[in-house]
C-alpha cells in the first residue's frame, strides 16, 4: 500500500490523494509501534516522533495539492 503513492508521486498523477493516503498510512505504522516501550527521550523516541511528522506532512502536502 505504500508502494502506490510513492510510485503516483514520482509519476505526477494523482500524488496529491496518493499523498494523503502514503501520511495515513504512514502514521498507522507509527501508532501501532507506540505499543513498544521507550526508555525516555531517546533516539527510538525522537525517530518515532519523526514519524508522526513525515505522516502528518504528507497528509497537509496531499490536501494542499489537492485543494490548489
């Protein structure tokens, strides 16, 4: 499922709704490994906040390419 909207971006067609479901999936990923235990602020921590990040920017990035 992510292959989809990497490919869809790099073609140019449809990237702004491939976008928006490459962030939602992307941030599932994030939120089903939240379950593992982390020991404070950490790399692990600071990668996993980077994940939400990269899912919520490609979310904006799609609704925004979508929407102009």
């Amino acid at each position: 499922m992510v292959i989809l909207p990497v490919i869809a971006m790099l073609i140019g067609k449809y990237h702004g709704i491939c976008a928006i479901l490459f962030g939602i999936v992307f941030f599932i990923f994030t939120y089903c490994d939240k379950n593992k235990p982390s020991p404070g602020f950490t790399i692990d921590y600071s990668w996993h906040l980077g994940g939400y990040e990269a899912g919520i920017l490609a979310i904006v990035y799609g609704l925004v390419r979508c929407l102009l």
